[in-house]
C-alpha cells in the first residue's frame, strides 16, 4: 500500500512518539518494571487513540489510519515483549539470581569464597589455551595464530600453577579474607535488568582500567615498586594464560584491591559484581594467552588491546599499560606498536 505525503508524515509522528515513549520507559524512576511498563502501555494507548477513532472515514485517511493502528498494536506488543526482557530482571537473570541467592547467601558472605572463585576461575579459563599450547605445534592452522616465539610446555604450566596456588594461600587468601570480613555487602532478593548488569559492569571494567593504568605507569617509573612489586610478573616474555597471575604477593592483593574499588565506586548489585570480576578475569586471561584469533575480542571491538597489545608490554616493558582499553596510551603516548616476532606473525 502507497501512503501519500501526508499520510507518511503522520506515519513518522507515531514512529518519533512511540521512540519517545522508549526513552520514558527507560528513564522511569519506579522500582518497579511491571509499573513502568503499565504506564507505557497507557501512554501508547493514547497515541493510538486518535488513530483509532471513528473520524477515519475518508478514503485516504482510512487507509492511512488502518495502517498506522497495525504498526501501532505491532509496536506496542513486541516493546513489551523486549523491554520486560531487557529493563525487567524478572525476565532473565531473577533465576539466575535465585540460584545464587537461595541457601547460598551464608556462603557469598564468607570472606573466603571470593578468592577461591579468583583462583579457580582464572585455572578454568586458562585451561583451553593450555591444551591450544599442548596441541597447537601439530595443528598447523592453530599454530599459525600463535603470537609469541615459544610455545609453552605442559612442565611450565605445572610450575607456574603451583607458584600461583602457593601465593594465594600464603598471602592473598588470608589478607583478602581479612579485608572481606569486615566489608559489609547487601544482598537485595531481586535481580538487576540486563541493561543495569550490563551498566554496572562495563562502569567498573572502566574504572579499574584507569585505577590499573595510572597505578601500573608508576611502578615502571620508579624502580624501587617495580623490582619489588612488579618484576616477578616480567619474567615472563613470552606470556600465556595462566600468566596473568603469576605476579608478586603484593601485586596480586593489588590487582583484588583494584577491581573492589570499582565495585564500590559504581556501587554495584551483588550480580553485576560478580560479572565483572569474571569479565575482569577472563580478559586477563586473553590479554595473556599469546593467540591472535580472529575472532578475539580486540578484532570485533578495536577499543580493546588484546593479546598483541599487551605482548608488546611484555617486550618493550616500556609502554601499554593499560590493561585492556587503549585510550589512556593513546593520550599520554605511551601506545607500543605490535612487533613481529621471527615466524613473521604479528
């Protein structure tokens, strides 16, 4: 069906009302979803009204109105349909959440279990690229996305893992446990929306890039913190995954302050915190795997540095300092290019 000019624009007017009324659902200020979402659905309702009326007699403005009522009622049901999915936590992370939180609440308290979940997850994480390590010199198209010069033996992960579990029972368990016990978190029963998660998140995966930024351009300043704090750390040249970590006692109570911090600075839902230390950690695993894949994260989105970004870290010691975006380098010049090493890969 062919609208008329006017019948177009009037067609427009309802598609700028009903994005208008998507920026008012979001910014609704009740604690409540489902009431948010009646009071759209009410505001909708009023600017199908005159749509709907019976003055839509004439030929073309009959045909004009049929139309415009359609996509109306097509609109309103799938805005519904998505925003109780992404602004309503009932919709997708309440179960989830119900999970965790359901007789688990007595163990998310313990001072103990974040930093056995630090541990663990980061060995799962690291885990696919050990056995990409193990398999990747007899698998030609694996090895070719190899970044570094050596590939790491099975021996070196071993050691590298007992080095890890040694300093975080010594050191980091016992002092982060110290800490935890007298932080008091707020378990609320409801889940946040996807979109809060998701804001909560990426605030603090920004807030710990620059806390890590600024705190890691002054250990390589000055060369007291860097040969006491940070030198274990650069001992590896060549990284891999489980690389990430095996760092000093006081570097890794460093990295755990850090990402509280930016918890605390966003003041984040139990959930989004969670997310972050696990989105926290797995690009610390990336970043350090020494694989360039196409489809790694810094190839879909060029604000993050990768694993060649923080290679040439391990290189040139002198520049990349942020861990995972790249703005920082760029704005205080400390951006590396990325070396070819002499298999001619990037």
């Amino acid at each position: 069906m062919r609208l008329t000019n006017r019948e177009t624009l009037s067609f427009k007017l309802v598609k700028l009302r009903l994005w208008e009324e998507s920026i008012s659902f979001h910014r609704c200020g009740s604690r409540s979803n489902s009431h948010c979402l009646s009071q759209s659905c009410v505001r909708m309702k009023v600017i199908f009204k005159p749509f709907a009326s019976k003055d839509c007699t004439s030929g073309g403005h009959q045909r004009c109105c049929s139309f415009i009522r359609g996509y109306v009622e097509t609109t309103v049901t799938r805005m519904t349909v998505l925003f109780s999915l992404i602004f309503g936590g009932d919709a997708l992370l309440q179960w989830i959440w119900d999970f965790i939180y359901a007789e688990r609440h007595v163990l998310l308290r313990s001072p103990h279990i974040s930093v056995c979940a630090a541990f663990s997850t980061h060995l799962i994480f690291s885990v696919p690229f050990m056995l990409l390590d193990v398999f990747s010199p007899h698998v030609g198209w694996l090895h070719k996305y190899r970044i570094c010069r050596e590939v790491v033996g099975f021996h070196q992960w071993f050691r590298c893992a007992t080095r890890i579990l040694w300093k975080y029972m010594v050191g980091v368990l016992p002092l982060t446990a110290l800490f935890l016990s007298v932080r008091r978190t707020h378990f609320p029963e409801r889940a946040p929306s996807c979109f809060h998660a998701f804001r909560e998140c990426v605030s603090c995966m920004l807030i710990f890039d620059t806390l890590f930024f600024f705190c890691h351009y002054t250990i390589h300043k000055i060369p007291w913190l860097y040969h006491n704090v940070h030198h274990i750390h650069h001992l590896n040249r060549d990284t891999f995954a489980l690389a990430a970590q095996d760092a000093s006692i006081s570097e890794l109570l460093s990295l755990q302050t850090l990402a509280f911090i930016s918890a605390m600075l966003v003041g984040c839902h139990p959930f989004s915190e969670i997310l972050f230390h696990l989105v926290n950690t797995w690009m610390a695993v990336e970043d350090h795997c020494g694989y360039d894949f196409p489809w790694s994260l810094h190839r879909l989105l060029p604000c993050f540095g990768g694993a060649p970004h923080h290679l040439a870290h391990h290189q040139q010691f002198k520049g990349n300092f942020a861990p995972y975006f790249r703005h920082w380098d760029y704005i205080f010049g400390t951006s590396l290019p990325i070396l070819v090493n002499e298999r001619g890969h990037r």
